[in-house]
C-alpha cells in the first residue's frame, strides 16, 4: 500500500468512529425526504433536539462543508476524503448535518469570486447554519432566457436602489438573504450589464409570497423589490460582470441537479419500491423489463457522475458537460419516478398512501427538466458548445 | 490526490495509448481497408496483425514473462475503442483478450500457447454458441471420453474468427444435459484437426465468421483448460474480458459514426443553410453525445474493475456491453437519418458502422442478456 492510501485508510476508519460516536441514534437509518432536511437559518426551528446536537457536532469539525478552507468553518478534505466522508455516512446511515443554498451554491461563488471580507462574513455563517440563503434569479420574464432579467439596481451614490420582482426563488420565504442577479446597466448588450448581489431579506422593500405547484404545497415564491435599499459592499465580484458568476453557479446547480445530489431528485431506489410490493408486480414482464433499462441507465449515470469528478478533481475542469448531466440525469430521473409510480399502482395514488408521499415527489418530478436550465437549454448548450454546432 | 488507475478517467499513460493508437490506425486501417478487405473477400489483413504484435497490442493481457506487455483490461478496452472508431478488423478480441486471459489463468502449461499470442503466431477462436442467441450454460455439444481422449461431436454455430484462426477454444459437455451451467469442459485445440470443418460465414460485417461442424474430432486431458466439469468457471474471465473489449469497440464504433455524422451535419447544405443550423438536429446530435458521454464511463468503469477486482467483475462489464449494445445502436440509426439518402449508399462509409454495430450487439450477449445480469445482481 503507498502512504497516500495507507492514510485514507486511516482517515476511512477515524471518519467512520467519528460518525458512529457522534451522530445521534435517533437519526440513523431514517428514511430521507424533505421534512428530515435541517435547513437552518434564523427562522429554522429543529424538528428534534438530535438534529440540534448533530448538526453542532458537525459544526465543530467542519463537516457541514467539507472541502471548504479550515478558517471559513469548513473541513478543510480533499476530494477523496470528501467522497470517503459521503461513503461512510451513507454506510452508517447518517443524515447530511446540514443542506443549504448556501454550503451548495453561494458558497462556491464567494469562494470563487468574493473579496476577503465577503468571504469573513458569510462563509461562516453559512458552515454554522445561521444563515440560510435563497436564490433570485428567474424572473417573469427571464426564464430560458436568464440573462433577460429586469430588476434594476440603481447606483445611489452610497447605496444601490433594487427594484423589480423575481420568482420561483425557492424558500425566499424562509430565507434570510439573498442572493440575485440584477441589472446594473440598461445600455449595454444584456449578458454584460447585470451583476451580483447579496441582500438582507429583512430590508424594507423586500416580500415574498409563495406559489402552489401540481405537487401541492412547494417551496417555490414570488419576491418582490420596492426601491430596497442596499449597502455598496453587497456587491459581488465585478461591476456588470454578475452573468460569469451566474454563469459559475449554474454550472454547479445543474450538476447538483442532474446527479440528484443533495436529495433534491428524491432518494427513492426503484427496488424499493418494488420490494414494498412484495415481488408481485415483478410478474409483469413489461415493467420488469423497464425496470431493468432504467437500472442500467442510472449505473452508467452514477458512474458518469464519478468520471467527472475524477476529471474536475484532476484539474481539467468540466465546463459545458454539465449541460449532459443536468439533461441526462434529469430526464433519467422522470422515467425512475414515471416506473416508481407504475411499480405502485393505485397505492401511489393517494397524497400520503403506501408509499408515503411519492405521488407528490413524481409530480415534483415533472420540474425538473426546466428548473435551472430546461433539457432543451440544456441541448443546445452541448450542440453550440461542445459539438460547435453552426448557429441558425 | 488518487492514483489515476483508480478513477475513470485516463491515465497519462493511457492518454499516450489512446493518442497512439488513433494516429497509427488513422494511417493503417481507416475505414476504406474495410472496404479493401471485403472487396478483396479478405476478413482481416494479415500485415495489419503483423503491426499489431510489434506495438505489443497482441501481448496486451500476456504477461511480460511471456513476452507481453501486460497493460490490463482498461488499456485493453482503449485499444478496441480505437479501433472501433475506424472498424479495424483483426483477430484481436477473440485472440489477444479473449483467449489471452482464459490462458493466463492456466498456468505454466499455457506459456507457450500465450508467448504465440504475444508474438502474433498464433491466433484464437472462441467456439461457444450452438444457437442464435448467446448461452453458454445451453452448450450441449458433446465430448466423449474413451480413457484420456475426448471425441468432440457437434455443431458450433457462431465462431468469430473461426476460419482464420489457428487455434481454437471449445466449450463441451462432458457431463450433465444442456442447460446445466456444470459439466461443461473448455479444450483448446489445433484448428486443422482431422474431423473439423469451418464453415465461412458471409456476414454483414464482412469479417471472419465461422459455422464450425466437429465430427469427433480427437483431443485429450492435455488440452483441458482448466478442470474438467468446470469449463465454465475457466472461461468466465476471458469471457468477460471479451464483453468488456466488445464493448469498448462499440462505444468507440459509436464515436466514430457521431464523428462522422456531425462533419456531415456542418458542410451538408439544404434550404440555402447548413443543416447543423437547424435546432431539430442538433438536438438529436447533442443528445446522441449525451448517450456516448455516459456509455464510456461505464467502458471505462468495466476495465478498472477487471484491473482491480477481477472477481468482483460481472455486474461492471454486464453494465458496459448493455450500454455499447444500445448506444451503438442509436449511433448508427442516427448517423444514417441524418445523413439522409446518402448514408443508404454502398460508397458511403457509414453502412459499414451499422452492420458491425449489429454484430456487435450480439455477440457475447446482446443487450437483453447483460440488462438481465443487472436486473439480477440489483433485486429486480
């Protein structure tokens, strides 16, 4: 054995005690779904003291974000350590401490492209879970076409002046800042005149409402900006130069997205679902067969999902790619819960049936070929991109 | 950071392998000496082989002491990729991995036989399905014993590399009725035995196919491989090198048709445009990239697992020839959709893909037998 794999051995079984001595028994095993996620945030209330304890636990060494610098509160890991640390929770058990927009993707931004003192004042705060983020950048009329946003920010001076309306920023209603493309120049061609802003959500000016989707209640809202006003210093990175980090940060959303990370695709396995239904719809040869295709599909996925990290790890970043795993693992994910549902039949039919709430997740489901760049963005990314398609 | 050999990406030397062996194919077997070989009723070129064995692309799984290089399954798998891209036809598979890993399993008797793979002497046929569809365990080509020699009686339907090779692997039964995964007994034998009739198969391919009819054909327990009643168990490791390769060469086949298509897709002009100007295609294009970007991981994943756990194999290359079988398949029927009436056309290269994707597909396993493997290995 070399020294480098003798120490992660080493570090596999120091992790490993680490979990089992540290993460409350009360979490363990549990099945995971969106009421088990701790957000955190000033609104955040535990649903148990455990998640409390777990999550200081994890706090104190780092492990809400892992790979992210000792002195902003992260673990300070390398990739391997990292992927031996996710290895042994899923081995053990254990639920992720934390989940946040901000550990998934502010953080990575400010890493990326914040000053020192961004990165003091928020990196922290997010790694503790004081802080939750929510994300303003669809607005009605910027979808697929993003770089379309409208919501002004005015230079006053001493501060900015936000206003506008953005949407389906996910939990803006129980966020406590945010972090928003706004427009910064009207004059120059539309990629090149917005930038990035942070906000307190607490600033006058500043509501949010939610809005209903098929799948019943969502974590989706409306937000609104009233002539909000915004300290200069909540600026981030360039002037007018806020569409590269927008452009950064949904190339890590759309990973996140397409490789089900984070729980956001539902953590349900099609075997699951099959064992709840005692082997009998294993008769039907048809189903059985689909079943069979999609197992094949999310292996090579998952494997796909590795080979990038192994080449981003290596230093060759992946760039445009991501468009495949986001289209890839989104549509892959539609037929898992399309077969699920099938594999239930009138026992996923109910809001909160047999199967819990699977018919709401299959529904949820539908959003996710549109959300963060829909697959037909997402194809035409790889054809003008990668493949250097000729434009119309 | 890990060790390269470790991830699924390539390794540096590994990148050389694949940049090597691009341009030397480029040069020495681009798709037109297909062409020239099934004009010429020829299944492979044998200078072609001769090339091959003094790159050390024969010894690729014989060991050094045999005179191999011994570069593993993955280098194994870059190899046929690359030659799936330009459909190069040789004896490679069923000779230089197939038979090369069945013999390093054997032990000191098979140094010999492998030094002559290494060397490009000798070539391998597997002789193994007896009906249209890849079964192994169905085998029921008897081999009779009389004392220590067998006489082998029966018909072995569908032998690649079958009428060229010098060698030959047989599966038979020597105990048990078919079905039975045991009683089964790998012989490795000379292909000019009395009692041993190849029959030429003109496939779509136009590579080397054989029917080969056996008329108790004499061997004896010296040329058991492995232990008599357990063929199977001997086999199984060259079979699933072979599956790993055959899949590898597909997803590569698939590359080089999506290559080819997308130059078509850029020059081609209709309706005063070029026709990769239109989103319809595009999409298509963009998401038969998709396909062939997650096939090679699974190509990928096959041979490090057979490098690194080769025990541990079978879900790993089931997954890979699965994945080729049906991402060459897509690759080819949209290469000639989108080329349009003229990838229907004999002149144009892109037929060839399409029939050596078909074979492809079946051979060692078509996509249902693999997609089974899976379903089993995962509770469905």
């Amino acid at each position: 054995m070399s020294d480098a794999t003798e120490a992660l051995a080493a570090f596999r079984a120091d992790i490993s005690a680490w979990i089992k001595d540290n993460c409350p028994a009360s979490l363990l095993g549990r099945a995971f779904n969106e009421n088990s996620i701790v957000w955190g945030g000033r609104k955040w209330s535990f649903a148990n003291d455990d998640q409390r304890i777990w999550l200081e636990r994890a706090v104190k060494r780092g492990l809400t974000a892992p790979r992210w610098p000792v002195e902003f509160g992260g673990g300070g890991l390398s990739r391997a350590q990292e992927k031996i640390f996710r290895e042994e929770m899923t081995a053990a058990g254990a639920p992720p401490p934390l989940q946040s927009f901000g550990l998934w993707m502010l953080g990575p931004a400010l890493l990326e492209f914040g000053n020192d003192a961004q990165k003091a004042e928020h990196l922290p705060k997010i790694t503790r879970g004081e802080i939750r983020w929510c994300q303003g950048y669809s607005e009605p009329g910027a979808g697929s076409d993003l770089a379309n946003v409208q919501t002004r920010a005015e230079d006053m001076g001493d501060h900015w002046l936000v206003s506008g309306q953005k949407i389906w920023t996910s939990y803006a209603d129980q966020a406590d800042w945010i972090f928003a493309l706004v427009r910064t120049d009207r004059d120059a061609p539309k990629h090149k005149g917005i930038s990035f802003m942070l906000m307190d959500m607490d600033t006058p000016g500043i509501t949010t409402r939610p809005i209903r989707l098929i799948s019943g209640k969502s974590p989706f809202c409306e937000t609104f900006f009233d002539n909000v006003k915004v300290p200069k210093e909540q600026l981030v990175g360039e002037l007018n130069r806020g569409w590269d980090i927008a452009k950064y940060l949904l190339t890590h959303e759309r990973e996140m997205i397409g490789g089900g990370g984070q729980g956001l695709l539902g953590a349900r396995s099609v075997a699951q679902i099959i064992a709840m239904q005692e082997g009998e719809l294993l008769a039907d040869p048809v189903l059985r067969a689909e079943a069979m295709q999609t197992e094949v599909d999310t292996l090579a996925f998952g494997l796909t999902m590795e080979r990038y990290k192994d080449q981003a790890e290596a230093g060759r970043g992946v760039g445009n790619a991501s468009a495949m795993l986001k289209y890839y693992g989104t549509e892959l994910n539609k037929r898992r819960y399309e077969l699920m549902m099938a594999t239930a039949g009138s026992d996923g039919l109910e809001w909160d049936g047999a199967h819990g709430g699977l018919a709401p997740e299959w529904l949820r489901t539908k959003a996710n070929s549109i959300e963060g760049g829909t697959s037909e963005v997402m194809l035409d990314i790889i054809a003008k991109r990668v493949l250097e398609m000729p434009g119309q | 950071m890990k060790d390269a050999a470790q991830t699924l990406i390539d390794t540096e030397d590994e990148v050389m392998l694949r940049d090597a062996a691009r341009g030397f194919l480029a040069e020495a077997s681009p798709v037109s000496a297909l062409r020239a070989n099934r004009d010429a009723g020829r299944a492979h070129d044998p200078a072609l082989w001769a090339d091959m064995a003094q790159m050390g692309w024969t010894g690729v799984l014989v060991p050094e002491t045999a005179g191999g290089a011994d570069m593993g399954h993955r280098a194994a798998g870059i190899l046929a990729e690359e030659m799936g891209r330009v459909l190069a036809a040789s004896p490679f598979l069923s000779s230089a991995v197939i038979a090369a890993t069945v013999l390093r399993q054997a032990g000191p008797a098979a140094q010999g036989a492998l030094q002559t793979i290494a060397a490009g002497r000798a070539t391998y046929a597997l002789a193994l399905d007896e009906g249209p569809k890849f079964a192994p365990a169905a085998t029921a080509m008897q081999a009779e014993r009389q004392g220590n020699t067998f006489r082998l009686t029966g018909t072995k339907a569908f032998v690649a590399d079958g009428t060229t090779a010098s060698r030959v692997l047989v599966l038979a039964r020597t105990s048990g009725a078919a079905g039975d995964p045991e009683g089964l007994t790998l012989f490795d034998l000379d292909a000019s035995l009395a009692g041993l009739d190849r029959q030429a198969l003109s496939t779509i391919d136009s590579r080397d196919h054989a029917r080969l009819v056996f008329d108790a054909v004499a061997v004896t327990g010296d040329d058991i491989i492995g232990d008599l009643d357990n063929g199977l168990v001997a086999l199984r490791p060259g079979l699933q090198a072979g599956q790993a390769a055959l899949a590898a060469e597909l997803t590569g086949l698939a590359g080089g048709a999506a290559a080819i298509t997308l130059g078509y897709l850029k020059e081609r002009k209709q309706f005063d445009r070029t026709i990769g100007s239109f989103q319809a295609l595009q999409h298509r294009a963009a998401h038969l990239w998709s396909e062939i970007e997650v096939t090679a991981s699974a190509i990928a994943n096959a041979g490090r697992v057979l490098d690194n756990a080769p025990d541990d194999a079978a879900l790993a290359v089931s997954l890979a020839k699965a994945r080729a079988a049906q991402t060459a398949k897509l690759a080819v029927s949209e290469a000639v959709q989108m080329h349009g009436g003229i990838g229907m056309t004999d002149a144009y290269d892109i037929g060839f893909f399409i029939k050596r994707a078909r074979v492809g597909a079946e051979w060692l396993g078509d996509y249902g037998y693999h997609a089974a493997v899976i379903g089993a290995a995962r509770g469905i």
